[in-house]
C-alpha cells in the first residue's frame, strides 16, 4: 500500500512561531552550560555502575536510563543557543 502527498507540505523556516512559554523556558536554559548536561549524564553512567556494583539492579537501571535524556537536553540547549528559538528570532 503506497500513500501519496499532493503537494509540498513540509514547513519551512519562518512558516510556524514557538510560543511565549518555550522561548521564556529557552530564555532561562540558555544560559546553562553544555558541559553541565554531559557532566550530568557521566554522573548518571557512575551512579548507575555503582549501584549496578553493590547489587541494586534495580536502581541501576533507573539512574542509567537519565543518561539519555540528559545528552538530548545538552543537544536541545545547544541548538537553541546557535539556531534561537524559532526562525523569527533570527530575522
């Protein structure tokens, strides 16, 4: 089964605005350090290798499961520092 696009719909920069709330959250990250994120998920990695060490599977596996998210959130606030929050911000 094959689905067919008329058209061209992707959105292109300028096309959709972030709302008031994201950019007064992006505002505030912003100013978080990259490194503190990485060095968040590296704290998440010995957490969990310690746990993991003393026999607390279970704890392991829910601090070695942040590690992720903390590396997406440093790649989000690395974004928003270089790109802004939306395309307006950059005209």
């Amino acid at each position: 089964m094959s689905f067919e696009i008329s058209g061209d719909k992707r959105v292109h920069a300028g096309d959709a605005t972030e709302g008031k709330t994201t950019a007064y959250i992006e505002s505030y990250t912003s100013q978080v350090q990259s490194g503190v994120f990485l060095v968040a998920a590296i704290a998440s990695i010995t957490g969990s290798l310690v746990f993991k060490a003393i026999r607390k599977d279970h704890a392991a596996l829910f601090v070695g499961q942040w590690v992720a998210p903390f590396l997406i959130l440093g790649l989000y606030n690395k974004m928003v520092k270089q790109h802004g929050s939306d395309a307006e911000t950059r005209a």
